[in-house]
DNA sequence: CAAGATACTTTGTAATACGAGGTATAGAAT
DNA sequence: ATTCTATACCTCGTATTACAAAGTATCTTG
C-alpha cells in the first residue's frame, strides 16, 4: 500500500534503462529485475505488460515476436532511438529528484 | 507529466521527516523543501495539505493551530511517537527502493 | 496426471499528485 | 485608493498508474 505507490514513475525509467542493454522479453525483465534489486523490486505482470504496452505506444520501445522451438511464443522489446533519447533525460531526471529527496529524508544531522 | 509520478509515495516521507526536527506550517514546509531541494521538488498546495490531512487522519501527524500577532491562523503539524516509529520504516524503505532503481538505471558498466 | 514454471493478456480498483478554483490578511507599489 | 505580491489555508475533479485477479497456453517434473 506503500512500496505500491514509490514504484510509480520509476518502472518506466527501469525498463528502458533494462533495455537500453538489448531486446529483452517481459518475463526476462521481470526475472531480472527481482535478482538484480534481491527482491526489493518484484514486478507484478500487471505492471509489467501494460507498462511495456504504454511504452510502446509512446514510439519508446518497439516489440516483436519470436518462437521458440517448443512453441512458445516471446514478445521481445528493444529502445528506438527516440527511446534512447528519452532515456537520457530520464535518467537524469530521476538522480536529481532521488538526490532531492535524499536529502530531505535523511535526518537532520547532515544539514 | 512524469516528474509528477516520481512524487507519489515519498511525499509523504518527506513531510514526516522534516517534521521530525520540530513543528512547521504547510507554508513552511513547501518553502523549506523547494529551498533545500534547489526548487527540483516543489511542493503544490493540491498535494501538500491533501497529504497533511493524510497523514493527521492516520495518526502520524498531529496539528493545532497558532495565530500570529497580526491575526494570521497558521496551523502546525507534528510528528507523533506513533509517526516516529512509521518514520524509520519508511526510511529505511525509500533507502532500500532508491538503491534497487538506481542500479537497475544506472547503466550496464557498472554491472 | 497433477503441479509448477514459463509466458502473455485484460479488466477493475485504489491511491494520489496536482490543476484550478476559492477564502482571507498584510504590506508594498503604482 | 487600488492593485499587486506574498502569506496562509482549503477543496473538487481529473489523470495516471501499480496491481490484484482472472484467463489462456505450453512444457517439464513429480
């Protein structure tokens, strides 16, 4: 009820910061993420997938698919260019509001 | 459009943290946060005192009201014992959340 | 054959920042 | 005198969005 509500605006900057490395699949991503943050941040599929869908729509992301041999069928999803674009600003955006609260949060005693 | 997202679930943390250094009035605040934050965070009234009421009706905050000689009402709040021990949780969990995205964001070399 | 992991989707709900509007006072500028 | 700016509070409506919950389908493992 809490945790829930930080997570806003960050997860778009995630993923395409995650797929700034290369096309990555949702499930990947979602695998990915809780083993590189120990299970701070564990995205629920309803998150994930509309979020992935809203980037897409937004020219952030571009999607395709790809079967597996068993048959199993990813969606894969890799930065455009614009993305890429969006992505630097974003990213700079997030450690100057981080920074921001920081500093806020942290007691007094720094000040 | 998008640095208002970032806000939601740290507003609240950040009020109670400043208001464990002593009583303040919304005004106050909003002023004291855009001072110290170089204005990157700037507090609008549609979410400060929403937030107040917020965290008065959950127990965290308490308020009261003080008129200044020239009969201006400024209402304070602050921090309860029960928002002090909330405070150290929360805190804890911002640092912990603010870590985990960075590093996701924080590009590849780093990894 | 049941259970779990993999993999994607959609619908509805709750939370919340903020725009925009309002009220009221004091002092400075025009 | 009046307008403007700053101080100081409030509230309603809207947009955004994370997530729970439900569904579909395949493959592997017990």
């Amino acid at each position: 009820m809490f945790e829930r509500e930080l997570l806003k605006g960050s997860l778009g900057l995630m993923l395409m910061a995650l797929l700034e490395q290369g096309p990555m699949y949702g499930y990947q991503i979602a695998k990915h993420v809780r083993d590189q943050t120990d299970e701070v941040i564990d995205l629920k599929e309803g998150s994930l997938y509309p979020a992935l869908h809203r980037l897409e729509k937004e020219g952030m992301l571009e999607a395709f698919w790809q079967r597996r041999e068993d048959g199993v069928d990813r969606r894969y999803y890799q930065l455009t260019a614009e993305g890429m674009r969006v992505l630097t600003e974003r990213r700079a955006q997030w450690n100057r509001f981080s920074a921001a609260v920081s500093k806020v949060v942290s007691d007094g005693s720094i000040q």
